[in-house]
C-alpha cells in the first residue's frame, strides 16, 4: 500500500466517523429536545449576585467615560484630572473583576468585593471633587456610590 492508498482510507475512516457521529449527535439532540428544559444556576434579578454585577458593569461603564473625559483633558494640556483618573483606572479595573467573581459566584466575591469598596469610596470621593464641573465625574461618583451599596448587600 503506497501513500496515495492510506490517505484514501484515512479519508475515508474519518468520513464515516463523521457521519456516525453526526448521527448519534442528532438522535441524542432528539432525545435532549424531548426532556424538559435544565435549570442553571445563574442568578435572578434581584438576586443579590445579579445587583453586584449590573452594578460592577455600570460602574465600569461610567469610570471608562470618565477616564476618556480625563484623556481628552490631558490632550489638551490640562491635567487638573491627574488624580481622579489614576483612581478611576483602578476602580475599572476592579470592578470588571467583580462583575466576573459575582457571575461565577466565586468563593472570593466577599473578599473581592471589599477591595472593591474601597476602591470605589476612593474614586467616589476623588470624583466628587469635580462633579460640578465635569458630568462624567459626577455619573462616575453616582455609579460607585450605587457599586459600593450593591458590595455591601450581599450575603455573609
């Protein structure tokens, strides 16, 4: 048998292993659809676990503004915002973090989540400095304060 033969039958071994396996996928497929629907532990609205990340997400969403707003200032020379940015860098940074422990309901969300917190005071009060000037500080600020309370309603 030369090497044009075995490529042939390799070939053709893995055709047939495809369509078999195609055809046990579909009759199992079939028998899935049949079975009632599964249940997954993901959380609720509501639930605490759900608060925590939409508001780990708002808070990463309105620090990446504020951060963009921050950038746009330096461009233009003025680095009034030099603080404010470095704390909202890492409250981004966390707060992703958080959303992510929170949907796995990891083991270490509590301990994650009082990092968070004080990130988030941190860049709360940094923020507040200049909420009156600038909206995205304030949105900012507002998003950490909601952040901070989701953090401490959950569970022990």
């Amino acid at each position: 048998m030369d090497h044009e033969d075995r490529v042939i039958i390799d070939r053709r071994d893995v055709l047939f292993t495809g369509i078999g396996t195609l055809a046990a996928l579909t009759l199992t497929g079939q028998a899935l659809a049949e079975e009632k629907p599964h249940q997954h532990d993901t959380p609720q609205a509501g639930n605490p676990l759900q608060k925590v990340i939409a508001a780990a997400l708002d808070c990463r969403g309105e620090g990446e503004a504020c951060l963009a707003h921050c950038l746009g200032l330096f461009a233009a020379g003025d680095t009034s915002l030099a603080a404010c940015a470095i704390s909202v860098s890492e409250t981004v940074a966390l707060c992703t973090a958080l959303a992510t422990a929170a949907s796995l309901n990891s083991p270490r969300l509590q301990k994650l989540a009082a990092v968070c917190i004080d990130a988030c005071e941190a860049c709360e009060k940094e923020c507040r400095k200049h909420e009156d000037k600038h909206a995205s500080c304030k949105a900012c600020a507002d998003s950490c304060k909601r952040c901070i309370a989701a953090c401490k309603a959950l569970p022990a």
